[in-house]
C-alpha cells in the first residue's frame, strides 16, 4: 500500500500532470494554434497581440474547465480587450484588430506584458501567407535566462 503520499501514478489520480518540458520556439498559423487547446493536445497555447504563449501552467484558468477556456488554442486578444469571454470575441480567420479603438489596443498590450512575465513566449501567431521564423537553438534559450 502507498498510502495518500502517492507513490506510482499518485500524482495523475490526483489530476496533477507532470509538467511538460519547454516547448521549442515556432510560430503559429490559426489553425496550428488550435490544436493546443487543452483537450486534444494537454499543452495549452493562447496568442495576445501577434505572440503565442505557453499557458498550460495556469490550466485551471486557461484548460477546458477554466473560467478563460474560451481563449485555449485561440487568439485572445479581442476578447482580452473588450472584456468578452464568449463566441463573439473569437475569429476564425486572422483578426488584425484593426478597428479596436485606442484603449483597447493599450489593453491588449498590457495582457500581453503580463502574459510575457508569468508564461514562456513559444513563437509569433503568423498572418495569412506569412512564413515562420527559423530558431536557433541560441534564441530559444537566450530569451528564458531572464525568466528563471
């Protein structure tokens, strides 16, 4: 007997999974994104302002349960910056927000600020035709020292 300390397999009946390693640095198109949404795929990506970020850690806001759900494997910007947590805020095509007035685009970058501090930036969210970025290795690291 293990007891309630756990043992093997302890730690997933808990609903505790392990962490996953750090996700390599890549960019994004909508529908690459949507895969990460927490459901199909146990690592939870959201994208602010053009940058895809690493949110699985905060799952219990971000998973399929959370309060922010919505946002896994989207862009989440229009509705960070309107303050919209329904269908309404999510586009299925790339959203240019181009006609989100002045303060909301303020707020849309002050999310990404704090998304920047507490979640690891993973890659750029691609426009239509737009080519993805090759990392190095060395990017991929040199951005993390700070973080940790």
């Amino acid at each position: 007997r293990w007891g309630t300390r756990g043992g093997p397999g302890g730690a997933a009946r808990r609903g505790e999974a392990a962490p996953l390693p750090r996700m390599k640095r890549r960019d994004f198109s909508l529908e690459q994104l949507r895969e990460f949404d927490g459901a199909r795929n146990p690592r939870i990506l959201l994208a602010v302002n053009g940058k895809v970020f690493d949110v699985t850690k905060g799952s219990k806001f971000y998973g399929p349960e959370g309060p922010y759900g919505i946002f896994a494997g989207r862009d989440a910007s229009r509705g960070l910056a309107t303050f919209c947590l329904d269908k309404d805020a999510l586009r299925d095509e790339y959203d240019d927000l181009s006609d989100l007035n002045a303060v909301q685009m303020e707020s849309v970058r002050e999310w990404e600020m704090q998304f920047k501090e507490k979640y690891d930036y993973v890659g750029r969210l691609l426009k239509p035709g737009e080519e993805p970025s090759e990392y190095t290795d060395e990017e991929d690291t040199k951005d993390h020292t700070k973080q940790e």
